[in-house]
C-alpha cells in the first residue's frame, strides 16, 4: 500500500562541532606518525603529516576556544587575536596562564609552529665550517647541508 503524499513546511537545525573533527583529523595524523616512526614503518611523507598533524593541532586549540567562548565568556568576540581570545577562555574558566609550564608552554610552541607554516616565509640560513676533503666531497657537504 502507498503511502499518501503530503505537504509539509520542515524546519532544522544543525550545529556543526568543528573542534571535533579537528581534533580526530590531528588524532589520525599521529597514529599515521606513529605506525611510520616504528622501527619497521614506511618513512615516506612522515614529515608531510607531522606538518599536517602540527597544523590540525593549531586548528583544534583555536577551534576550541570558538566552543568554549560564547559558552563561557561575556561579550565574547570571534574575530579578536588568538592571545585575546585565549586569556578571556582562561579568565572565564578561572584558569592561570603560565607561559612557562605545561599546556600553555606546549601550546605556545604549537602556535609559532603553525603560525610560521600558516605565514610561510622563506628562512635564510647561513652556516660557515672547517672541513677537509676532496673537491667532490666538499661539494658533497654543502649539497647535504
């Protein structure tokens, strides 16, 4: 037997919880991290998904923030700085930040690193040396440096 067909005004709404895959695509990256660090594991592109890893952490702790925010703090702004953004969270929270210990030290250390990725500048290093050895194994050092 069919069903009648009927007219309906539907209405919903969905809350997407971004912070959430964030954090599970930072948790796959450092399994994927994991299983190519073994002593038996396939080195290929680890250095990509630790990169990857690194910026989904930085992702996550600001997404973070954008959850706890508007739960927690009054007047709260989105579009302020991250270091705003993250004394108001602790403040709210009744939280010290303590540059020095962990997590805010760990955190620190994540954001310049995602921040120089996320800001990609070219790094100029200059090294200078004493070595020894024939003309192509000189020119081998400089190649691998």
């Amino acid at each position: 037997m069919t069903q009648p067909r009927i007219n309906a005004k539907l209405e919903v709404e969905r809350k997407d919880r971004i912070h959430n895959d964030l954090s599970a695509a930072a948790h796959h990256l450092k399994k994927r991290i994991d299983k190519a660090l073994a002593p038996d594991g396939d080195r290929e592109g680890v250095g990509l998904d630790i990169m990857a890893g690194i910026t989904m952490l930085g992702f996550t702790f600001e997404a973070y923030l954008n959850f706890v925010g508007p739960l927690r703090v009054e007047g709260w702004n989105e579009r302020a700085s991250g270091k705003d953004k993250r004394e108001a969270v602790w403040k709210a929270l009744g939280l010290t930040w303590e540059p020095e210990q962990r997590p805010a030290s760990t955190i620190l250390q994540l954001i310049t690193v995602r921040n120089m990725m996320a800001h990609g500048q070219a790094v100029t290093v200059r090294k200078e040396w004493v070595a020894q050895g024939t003309d192509g194994e000189l020119q081998g050092l400089l190649r691998n440096y």
